[in-house]
C-alpha cells in the first residue's frame, strides 16, 4: 500500500533494524560482504576501518570473499584485530548452530542478546528506548513471519522486498506519522490506532506514568482525535505480539472519556458502555458515498465457541475453575495431543491440556 513517512525514518532503514538483519545474513549466506561489512564491528570490537581493508585487499588477492578471507586471519593483522575477528567468527558459528534448532522469533531474540545489539542501547534515554521498542518489534515480525510457516531464508527474502518496496507514495497513499507529528494538521478521515493501556497512555515495563506524564499523553490522544475533520476511526486489539509472544491488551482508559452520543461502537464491553472501536464527530449533513461505506456495514458475527478439542484457536476466552478467565494464546498438537497456552487474568501463563483441566469457553 503506497505510503507517505510524515516526521520520521521508515522502519526497515533504521540503523539498528539494519544491523540486526545484516547478522541475520550472515548467518543464511556466511560469504555476504556487504552484511560482513556493516556489523564486523557493530558493537565496536577493535576491528577498524584499515583492518576491514587490509582484509578486503586479501579477500582481492586470494579471490575468495571478504568473510572468507577473514575467516584465515592473514598475516599483517595486529593481536588484537586477529582475537577480535576469532571471536566475532565464534559467535557466528554459534549463532548458526541455534538457527537450526531455535524457533525464528526466540533466534532473533537471542541474536540481539549474544551480538550485544540490544546492550549497546541500554542508556534509558529516549532514544534508546525507541530503537529498543524497534529492535522488539523485529522480533515479532520473526514470530509473524514464522506463523506463516517461514523459515530463516523466506524471511531475508521478504525482509528484502518490503525494504525495496518501503517507498514514499509521491503525494500520493497513506499518510503515516505519530501523534507528536500530527499536531497543526488535519485530513478528512484519521484512523488512530493502537489505543491500548501501554500505548495509549504509554507505559514501558508496566510501569504507572506520574500525574504530569498522565496529562501529556491525554492531550497527545487529543491532538489525534481532533485531526479529524469528517471521520474518526479508533482501534485497538484484543492480542498484541510483543516482544515476538502474544498477549491481551486492554482497552485504553481514555476511550471511556468520549461522549457516547459520538460513538458508533462494534461489539464488546469497555468499562460497563459499548466499547469504542470507532468514532465519528457529528457533521452537518450525513456523508452519501455511492456505495455503503465498510465502516458503516455491520460487524461479521461472532464465529462460534467449539464444541470439540480440536476448535480450541487463538484468542478464544476460556474459564477454568481454579485459574478463572483467560484467551488462549498459542493451540499445540491437535486431537487428544492438544495443548493450549492460556494467559489467565489472575494466574499468568499456563500450558494445559483442555480435558485434563477441564477447561471450558467463557
């Protein structure tokens, strides 16, 4: 879908989204220059731009690519160069024999563990929390990947053609910006997604925000409501994949503050009134599309609670007697091998099988 960055970088050229995709390469092509290139020292292991090119006049002479000439540690390289290529080639041959048996999201979680990736971001600043939150969001683009039945090459190569095809629209598609950047503009039809406690207000690590913090966020929401001139399209999700597992989010608090008499609300319960999945601002005469709009067809039915084992799927609510309410997260095996992942509103995480627990949908 053609699309317009407003105010900021586009998430598959963001340095830290690259360095991690580029170790990710060598370990599906071990002979990538260009990816040998970018992270040989990334985080920063003494291995210099003169010792990158004395290898690269090796890798010339020899014929062979740069990674494989690296790999021979030639001579004329200083001790420390030379402990340093070791130990970069270690940790990638390592990384290699996890990949054939880690789950792709769990192998780009422990890539950016063991690769220093993530430790090199751990200021607390600002900044760094941002290119954490998007190393984070790479991991759940490797469990969505893998879902799809993904393996690590299928990934690079859909990695590689959303990032050729992560272009601006030329005036023309989606315009995507965040909150802050919204502010002084607006547009007939604004779709504000994502508004979930811990999004909306934002609170990293469950942490409670402070009074100021509260109100900032409040007029951020503000600000996004009110770039609306005609339409009004909030949403939110029921299961959110962080840090590559899914778990339930809730509605954000401040949707319950939206006067009802502008709500067109879809299904389900917020804070005892209709939950509000969409908004529109009244308007001095209706809007008459030549054919009905799809945000004003009724909702699809709700598809039907199973009867069986075997219907058991993600995002069903389920009760059991001990642990209360839950939503499954995650359906292992099938017939009388399933196995479900609940995630109890009192009890955690929990791994059961229905017929032994007994469990039931809500």
């Amino acid at each position: 879908m053609p699309y317009t960055m407003v105010g900021g970088t586009r998430f598959w050229e963001r340095a830290e989204v690259r360095d991690a995709v580029a170790y990710l390469r060598l370990l599906a092509a071990p002979d990538d220059t260009l990816a040998f290139r970018r992270v040989v020292n990334v985080p920063a292991r003494g291995i210099g731009a003169v010792t990158v090119e004395r290898l690269q006049g090796e890798a010339d002479q020899s014929g062979a690519p740069l990674p494989q000439a690296a790999r021979r540690l030639p001579d004329g390289l200083g001790a420390r160069a030379r402990q340093a290529l070791s130990g970069f080639f270690s940790l990638l041959d390592g990384l290699v024999r996890e990949a054939e048996e880690l789950p792709l999201a769990e192998l780009v979680k422990v890539l950016l563990e063991r690769t220093g990736l993530r430790a090199q971001y751990s200021s607390g600043d600002e900044e760094d929390r941002a290119r954490l939150a998007n190393l984070d969001e790479l991991v759940s683009a490797a469990g969505e990947a893998a879902e799809r039945g993904q393996d690590l090459a299928a990934f690079l190569d859909e990695v590689a053609l959303l990032s050729s095809n992560d272009v601006q629209g030329r005036g023309e598609g989606v315009q995507l910006m965040t909150l802050h950047a919204a502010k002084g503009l607006e547009f007939d039809t604004v779709f504000l997604v994502g508004a979930e406690d811990g999004l909306m207000p934002l609170r990293r690590g469950g942490e409670e925000p402070d009074p100021s913090a509260e109100e900032e966020e409040r007029r951020l929401a503000y600000v996004g409501m009110t770039r609306a001139r005609r339409r009004l399209v909030i949403s939110h999700a029921r299961l959110r994949r962080l840090h590559g597992e899914l778990r339930p989010s809730r509605p954000s608090p401040y949707l319950t503050d939206i006067p009802s008499a502008h709500v067109r609300g879809r299904g389900g319960e917020l804070g005892g009134s209709p939950a509000v999945d969409s908004f529109r601002p009244p308007l001095p005469a209706p809007l008459s599309p030549a054919r009905p709009s799809s945000f004003d067809r009724p909702a699809p039915p709700a598809p039907k609670r199973p009867a069986h084992p075997d219907g058991w799927r993600p995002g069903l609510k389920v009760r059991h007697r001990s642990f209360g309410t839950g939503v499954i997260l995650q359906v292992q095996g099938s017939g009388a091998q399933v196995r479900v992942v609940v995630y109890f509103d009192r009890a955690g995480r929990k791994t059961l099988i229905p017929s032994i627990a007994k469990l039931e949908p809500a």
